[in-house]
C-alpha cells in the first residue's frame, strides 16, 4: 500500500474499526498509532477518547471530548464520557453533574446509568450507589437482586454499609 495511503486520515479510521475486530491489543496498538499521526485532527477526536481512557490519560479525555462535542454536539454520549473522565480524575462533584446531564437528556441511557452506579461505588459513596441502583431499576423496569450483586468484589465495601444493607434486607424479605 503507498505510504500517501497510509497516511491519510481514511486509512487511519478505518485501521482503527477493523482492529477492534482482532481484540483489545490490536485495538490499542492501532488507537496508539492513531495518535502519533493524527492526534491533533479534531474530527477524529471521538475515536481518540478510547485510547485516552485506556491510556488513563483523562485530562487528554476530555479535551477529546470538548474536541468531539464541537464536531458532533453535545449529547448523553458524550456527557456519559465525561462522567467517565470525570471519575478517573477523582473529580466526584463534576462526575455527577456530568452524568446527571446525560440521564437528563436520555434517563434510560444504559452506560450513564450504570456510570452513576460506578461513580458511587469509586467515591465510596453508598447512598449514591443505592439512589444509582434505583435508577437503573427504575429505568429498566427490572428489579436489582442486590443479594447477588452484593457477592461482586466492586461492592464489597457497599455492602457492609447501611443503605445498601437495607436494600440487601428488603431484596431478601421479598424472595421469602
């Protein structure tokens, strides 16, 4: 293939769809190499916010997002990957604001749902983790059993605090 082709921003998108086929570090080198060619190209942004977040990288995640919401507008995606950003970088406050923008556009977007659950669980934080909980419920119409996801090592600390307990309770009472 001629290096013109190689080079150009098509070859580079469409190298990073078909690697995401072959598995994570395929995907990764391919995001990686993305970077080093076209990591200033604010239309590709949106595809660049993965290998920031694999990279661990979340103030670089979101510039990419800002970057990405320029070319594509704000929405429940993009406020979600904020959320995200948001946790990593332990900025709890703005985490919540962030994902609470994107339930208030879609309130049964899955990934912000289950991000808000993430963010409780993250800032150690039980009555958001519970009120998350709710959320999802309530969202999905599916009760939570809370009995088994309190066996999950993510909640292992949730589970011995009293708002999760009582749901814990009440999960049981209604099995009985």
């Amino acid at each position: 293939m001629p290096d013109e082709v190689k080079a150009s921003r098509a070859y580079a998108t469409l190298s990073v769809v078909l690697s995401r086929q072959l598995g994570t570090d395929a995907y990764r080198e391919t995001l990686n190499a993305l970077v080093k060619s076209h990591g200033e190209d604010k239309e590709l942004q949106f595809i660049l916010i993965d290998h920031y977040f694999m990279a661990e990288q979340y103030e670089k995640a979101l510039a990419a997002i800002a970057a990405a919401e320029q070319e594509l507008g704000a929405d429940e995606v993009m406020s979600a990957q904020r959320c995200a950003a948001l946790i990593g970088m332990q900025s709890y406050q703005d985490a919540l604001v962030a994902c609470d923008r994107a339930l208030a556009i879609d309130p049964t977007f899955d990934t912000a749902l289950w991000t808000r659950v993430r963010l409780g669980l993250t800032s150690k934080d039980a009555e958001l983790v519970v009120a998350s909980l709710e959320r999802v419920e309530e969202a999905t119409g599916t009760p939570i059993d809370y009995d088994e996801l309190s066996q999950g090592e993510a909640y292992a600390w949730v589970r011995e605090q009293e708002p999760f307990k009582e749901k814990l309770r009440a999960t049981l009472n209604s099995a009985q």
